[in-house]
C-alpha cells in the first residue's frame, strides 16, 4: 500500500496518541487545516484510521451581537441613561436609541420590574439588571473569542432575541490509529520518495537517484460535489409551478420605476413618509429617460386632487414634478398596475416574483434587497370571497393547510387583510392582500374589481429552510447549500 508523505505524517502524529484525537487538533509541521483533513480522509479510506463522528455546535456573533457588544446592550444603554438623568420619558428614548432598540430595551427592563410610570422611567437600584448586564456582556465576549460556550441560560436568551447568535451545527471527526495504520509505520518507510514530477526536479537530475512514489489508481478520491440549484431558486420554481397550475401568467417588470407609476397610480400621497430618501433608493438616470404611458400622469393628478366618483381624493395641489423622478422600485405591485394599464380587458390572472429594493437597516429579518411575490386577478367575480379562495388554494398547494385572515391597512387596497397559518400551534404572518381602491382602477380605465396579495420569498425561505437569520440565504456557507434539504412541508 503506498501512502503520501502527508498521510505518513499524519498517521505518525496519531501513532503518539492513546485515544481518540479531534481532527482539529492535529498539528503537523509544515502541514495546513486543509492537507491534514484530506491526508485524514485518505487514511480512513485506507482502513489505517479508525473514526468517529460527532455534532458540534459553535456560535459566532451575528450582526446585532457585534454592535450591542460594540455600542452596549439596549437595556444596558437605556439603564445607564436613566441612572444618569434620574428620569426619562417614554418620548424621548427615540432620541438616543432607534424603535427598534427602544423596544428591546423596555422588554429586558421590564424583567427586572422597570417599568413606565405616568409615561416615564424613574432610576432605581436594580442590582439583579446590573449582574444580568455584566454576565451577558462576558458571555457575548466569550462567544467573540472563543466561538461556543456551555453556558445553556445565556445561549437560551439571545437565541430569543433576533440576530446576536448565529448557530452552525458541523460534524467533527475524531480519529484514532487502528491496527492496520501500526502495522504500517512498523514497516520500511521512505519519506524522500517523489510525488511530483516538477521542471526543476528534472533539469537538477535528482530524479535519476530516487525513488518515486506509486500510484494505485482504485483506490477511491474524495468525493466531489457536482452543482445545483440555489436553495431559493428551488423554491421561485416551485412558486412559479403553483401559479401556472392555477392558470395564472407570468408578467415582466423592470428594476428602476417612476415615482408616477410607483407610487402616484397607486394613490400614495405625495407627502407620504415612504416616498423619504431614508425609505426609498432615488436613482439618477444618465440621458434623458421618458415616463412610460406618460398621459397616465394628468389621470392620476385629477385623483390625487379632486378623487373619483365617491371618493374625496387627497385634496392638495398634485406636483407632476414629483412624478418624474426615478427610482428603485420599492414593491412588484407597480408591475401589476402597468400590465392592467396595457389589459384593460378581463378576466386577468397575473403574477410576479422578483426583486424589489428598500432603504432598510440589514439585520435577522429585514434585507435592503428582496423578492416579493405578487399575485392578481381582474374579472367581474373578482371579490374578497374569491381572493380568500385563490389565497387558500395558493397557500395549500405551498404546504400551508390551516390559513385564517384578519383585517389589515395597505394604502392602495379597501378592504385588506392578511393571511395568517398556523405553524407548530404558532401563528405565523404570510402577507397581505386587498381589493384595489377606486382611486387605483379608475385612472387605469378598468372597469371590474382587482384583487391581488403577496409575500416575502425570504421570508418563506427562512420557514422553509428552518432559518433563524435571512441574511443566511445569502451567504456562501458551502457546508449548508451542500446538504440543504428540499422541503415537503404541509402545516
């Protein structure tokens, strides 16, 4: 049997042991982690190892862990403030602390029995909140440094708490010498013999006075993973397949939209906070680029002043100039409104999954750039009784079998509600829905009712998936897009 000089090295290291050894603390000079793995894995193909394998969990901080241990911890911050001032509104939290935060913070407080009285936080000693911060802030630096922890307390409470602990699970080999690798090293070993034939091995002649190394050609290779589909491809395709059964067709979009189509056709007032830099992502065009159906602009204007037949309209004075900037699209429905605009004539079944774009804060649950789903139908049936049937039928053939709806608010549907399913007896938000206003399907010329719903493709991944972060979609963890499995849920 011919070994590399790595596996001899290797198989030499162990040959000192007297127990099993973890692969990762195999130290060999001159040898990396990735040449001490592949000798290991030729070594056991061989039989010459014995090994053993086993879960292990390591945690690293994710995004949120690395700024509370950064900037403070929520609750840590709001308490030294309160112990600074003595007090503090409710009201003004916001100006030291995002909403978010701010939320965090009055929950863990909350725990320690600190709580708003007449809409304020009055300072009182708490030395269990003071010990709790110190052991939290230790443990999150234990994580830093060392990646894992046998604290299972704290590991529990930042698992509730969003993106501080990211959790991976990996298969740690441990590996131990058996009789065959003893018999081996007992024998004649040359580790001079050549591997690789190199030019300068060549012209130098050494090669005429050593020996080489022989080559079995059936002993096996490491396994080589072939490529596939990316985990949300898997599911956009499937999506795609429910839609089309349902005889719905796929319509195009396009990536940077006019505010006139975005947000003024569907009745989004233009004072409206998300039409903000800090919610929207405004875009420059190079050259001149027109409006689409530009004529749509006077019809919209008309609504947004004066309204329709029945309703009062917004009652200022509509500014074209704020029609015509361009943006990245903030939501597919502008898609839906423009192929109505094109197909006036039902009955319409049409749907889209592609990518909008947000100025969002990035964290567990929120990307700046996503995919929504979209789902619409225009026809002279078309009402509420008809789209919870179609959300039904969509939802079910997805896996989600109990759906229950409750009374929602969008701008551009009236009425709206959301689709809420049941998932291991917990309730679980899929999207929203609604009949398109007035103000949206009379300047578009459309005579019938529209109704349409949607969702979050990342959010459903992460349910699909079982993740706990959205960002993990993204990321190129190769151990995970490996051995990923394709769900066949049915809640």
């Amino acid at each position: 049997m011919e070994l590399s000089n790595n596996e001899i090295k290797v198989l030499d290291f162990l040959s000192r042991r007297n127990d099993f050894v973890s692969e990762n603390d195999i130290e060999v000079p001159g040898l990396d982690r990735r040449e001490i793995s592949s000798a290991v894995s030729y070594l056991e193909v061989k039989d010459l190892i014995s090994v053993k394998r086993e879960e292990r969990i390591t945690y690293t901080l994710g995004q949120e862990g690395e700024k509370f241990l950064e900037k403070g911890l929520p609750e840590e911050r709001l308490y030294r403030r309160i112990k600074t001032d003595g007090k503090i509104d409710l009201s003004g939290i916001k100006n030291f602390m995002d909403q978010e935060e701010s939320k965090i913070a009055l929950a863990q407080l909350g725990r320690f029995n600190i709580k708003p009285v007449m809409g304020a936080l009055i300072y009182e000693e708490n030395q269990d909140l003071e010990n709790a911060i110190v052991k939290r802030k230790q443990f999150l630096e234990s994580i830093k440094t060392l990646g894992s922890s046998r604290d299972t307390e704290m590991i529990d409470h930042f698992r509730r708490r969003g993106n501080i602990l990211i959790e991976k699970k990996k298969l740690e080999r441990f590996v131990y010498i058996n009789d065959n690798g003893r018999k081996f090293l007992a024998g004649s070993i040359n580790l001079n013999k050549i591997e690789a034939l190199t030019p300068e091995i060549i012209s130098s002649g050494v090669w005429k006075n050593s020996e080489f190394r022989g080559y079995d050609l059936k002993v096996p290779v490491e396994k080589i993973n072939g490529g596939f589909y990316h985990p949300l491809t898997i599911l956009i395709r499937r999506i795609k397949r429910i839609f089309l059964e349902m005889g719905f067709s796929e319509m195009p979009g396009h990536y940077v939209e006019s505010a006139a189509w975005n947000m003024d056709a569907l009745f989004v007032p233009q004072d409206h906070p998300v039409r903000e830099m800090q919610d929207t992502f405004y875009v420059k065009p190079q050259g001149s680029i027109e409006i689409e159906f530009p004529e749509i602009i006077e019809k919209v204007k008309k609504t947004h002043e004066k309204g329709v037949r029945g309703y009062t309209g917004w009652g200022y004075s509509f500014d074209p100039h704020e029609s015509k900037r361009f943006l990245m699209r903030t939501h597919t429905t502008v898609s839906t409104v423009r192929y109505l605009y094109k197909h006036t004539v039902p009955p319409v079944s049409i749907f889209s999954i592609e990518k909008v774009f947000r100025h969002e804060s990035v964290d567990w649950k929120h990307l700046a750039e996503l995919h929504q789903i979209e789902g619409a139908y225009y026809a002279k049936d078309a009402n509420l009784s008809t789209l919870k049937s179609l959300m039904r039928t969509f939802y079910g053939k997805l896996g989600f079998r109990e759906i229950k709806f409750v009374p929602s608010y969008y701008p551009y549907t009236e009425p709206s509600m959301d689709a809420i399913a049941f998932i291991n007896g917990k309730e679980m938000e899929l999207g929203g829905s609604g009949i398109f206003r007035a103000e949206v399907t009379k300047p578009l010329g459309l005579k019938e009712p529209v109704i349409a719903w949607g969702m979050g493709l990342e959010r459903i991944a992460m349910m699909f998936y079982q993740l706990n972060d959205i960002r993990e979609i993204y990321q190129s963890d190769m151990e995970w897009l490996q051995n990923y499995k394709i769900p066949e849920y049915s809640y």
